[in-house]
C-alpha cells in the first residue's frame, strides 16, 4: 500500500484534443502521478446525459485513452480504467449518496441550470444527478484530493456536502475531498481571440492530430503584432502586443526565444520567419505524440484498461463493503 494521498480524476470521453488540452494535461499529469496513489478514469457513464452515439462512444473512450497513454500517463504508477469498468460498485454507492443529497441543492447547481436552459427538451434525472455520480467516482476509493478546472468547483463542493451529512448520519466513513486548482494555463487561439478552444473554428487551434503541414499552414495565417504592417518595422514581441510571441513563450526554448524576439525587434526577420521558428518548437511537441500514439494497438491499450479495471474494482469492492457495513445493510 502506498501512504501517499488518494487522486481521483475524471476525464470527458471527447474524441480529439488540441494543443492547449495537451500541454496542460501532460504538465498536470507528469507531476499528479508522482505525488499521489492517482486513479484515472474515463467518466463513459456520465457522458450518457447526452445520449452519445454508441459507436461513437465506445471509438472514443478507445481514443481518449490512447492520447493520454501517449501524452505520459504511466498506467503502472496510476490506476486508468473505464468508469463503466466498475459500474456495479459506482452505480450503488451512487444509489446511497443520492439519499442524503437534498434536491433543491442539484436543482439550484449552477452547471445544471445552465444545461437544462441550453437543452430544455433533455432535462434528464441523470443530468441532476450528475454531481451525485461524480461524488461516487470519487468517494469510491475515498479519494482526498480532486485536480478541477473553475468550471468543477462547484460539484466538489456538492461532494462534500454529500461527504458530511453521509457522515453525519453513519459515522466517519469518508474523508472529505479537497479540490486542487489545475495548472490552468491558457494556451491562446491562433487568431487571438481567447484561448485555444474546439469550439471555435478550426484554424484557431492545432490539433493533435493534425499533418505537420496542417500545423505549419495554420501558424503560418495565426494572428501576430497588428501594429507591424511591413517587415522593415521593428516588430513588438511582448505577450501583449504579439500573440504568436505569446504563443512562443510556451513552446520555444528560451535562448531561441530571445535570439528571435532580438531579431524581431530589430526588424532582421519578419514575421514569417518568426512563423517557422514557432512551427517547429510545436512541431516537435506534436510529432513525438503522434508517433507515440500511432505505435499503441487497440488490443495495447484496451489490454491496460482492463488491467486497470481490474486494479479499480479492488479497492472500489473494499470501499462498498465499508459502506454497506455503515448503513447497516449487512444481513448477509
Ligand atoms: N465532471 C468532470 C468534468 O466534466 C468529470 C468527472 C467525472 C470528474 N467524475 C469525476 C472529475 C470525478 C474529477 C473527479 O470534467
């Protein structure tokens, strides 16, 4: 047994990822998997508020965990599996959470009103439960310690309301588990608007999966200095004043870096040479992946999934015999 304190992760089923998820996840995880006992799991169940596909589901779980195989995670270190690789145990610890959560709290949970405003034909018992489930996911190896984004806060803080009055009414059974704010960096979009998102059009961010050209063609059009209209101007490579010198700062080793930046400032290159530089310090993030990822065979990965199902199921069947101990359901 390790003595290190228990991480419990969910990671959303969608298919592809873009720079900005990638160099956060990979920093996080890196680190994550050395500090804690981490559990690392892909919530397929909760994607079902939504209805996916089911082909399209299955493909992407499949997907989703090859990219983090590929991005670092060590499935040796950390226990990776499918949630619905241990639904019985999630599904029933679920059952008896969703018995001291009081409703009117889900009801008024901000994510929830903003989904059900958005999606008003599919305000499902699921989607107002999906706090509850979550808090199964984690309580189910009675994780202490949840890396969210801003966006997840408020359903840890439903986690451990669940937490106390669970142990208010049937003894300490569980720790309350504290949130830890993800190394939130912000990768920004190719056409500065914000940061890298997949919801926006396509040429505003790099996609993993995209052909080294894609990449070098879409850096090539990002959006640089606007106040630098010719090359022979002196260019302005600040964070705020060029977005391609921002995206730099993330991706370009800092003697080159400076070496640019000088070049730049003294007008000897022009921003299509900066371009290329930029190109190439992604490139050499995305290619490695790439290669990575296209060497893990399905039989590979789906092999480390059961085998971390296998480990996950351990310590959740632990977890449900403490509990139905507590509560009292112990005839047999
Ligand atoms: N709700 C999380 C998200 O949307 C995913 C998630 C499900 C999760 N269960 C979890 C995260 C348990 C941390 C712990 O990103």
């Amino acid at each position: 047994m390790s003595s290190k304190p228990i991480l419990t992760s969910g990671i959303r089923p969608t298919g592809e990822i873009h720079l900005g998820n990638y160099y956060g996840a990979l920093n996080n995880l890196v680190e994550l998997q050395q500090s804690y006992e981490a559990y690392f799991f892909i919530v397929d169940i909760h994607s079902l508020t939504t209805h996916p596909n089911p082909e399209h589901l299955s493909r992407n779980v499949l997907e989703v965990a090859r990219n983090y195989l590929a991005a670092g995670l060590d499935p040796e270190q950390s226990t990776f599996y499918t949630q619905s690789s241990i639904a019985a145990e999630i599904c029933e610890l679920h059952t008896y959470l969703s018995m001291v959560m009081p409703l009117g709290d889900l009801m008024r949970c901000p994510t929830f009103k903003e989904k059900a405003k958005r999606h008003p034909d599919n305000v499902n018992y699921g989607l107002v439960g999906y706090p509850v489930l979550m808090t199964a996911d984690i309580l189910i190896h009675k994780g202490r310690i949840v890396p969210v984004g801003e966006d997840q806060l408020v359903h840890l803080e439903i986690a451990r309301t669940i937490v106390r009055r669970f142990n208010q009414l049937y003894g300490e059974v569980f720790p309350e588990p504290q949130p830890v704010e993800e190394n939130a960096v912000r990768i920004p979009s190719l056409n500065a608007q914000g940061k890298m998102s997949k919801s926006d059009q396509a040429d505003s961010y790099i996609s993993m999966g995209d052909e080294p050209d894609a990449v070098r063609q879409k850096i090539r059009r990002a959006f640089s200095d606007p106040t630098r209209a010719y090359k022979h101007q002196p260019g302005n490579p600040t964070k705020e004043g060029c977005n391609v010198y921002h995206l730099h700062s993330y991706f370009t080793d800092p003697a080159k870096l400076a070496e640019t930046a000088y070049k730049c400032r003294r007008a000897e290159i022009g921003c299509a040479e900066c371009k290329t530089v930029l190109a190439e310090s992604i490139l050499s993030l995305v290619e490695p992946f790439q290669t990575k990822r296209a060497g893990l065979a399905d039989d590979y990965v789906l092999e480390v999934l059961r085998h971390g199902g296998r480990k996950a199921k351990e310590s959740a069947g632990k977890v449900i015999a403490e509990v139905r101990e507590a509560i009292g359901l112990r005839m047999f």
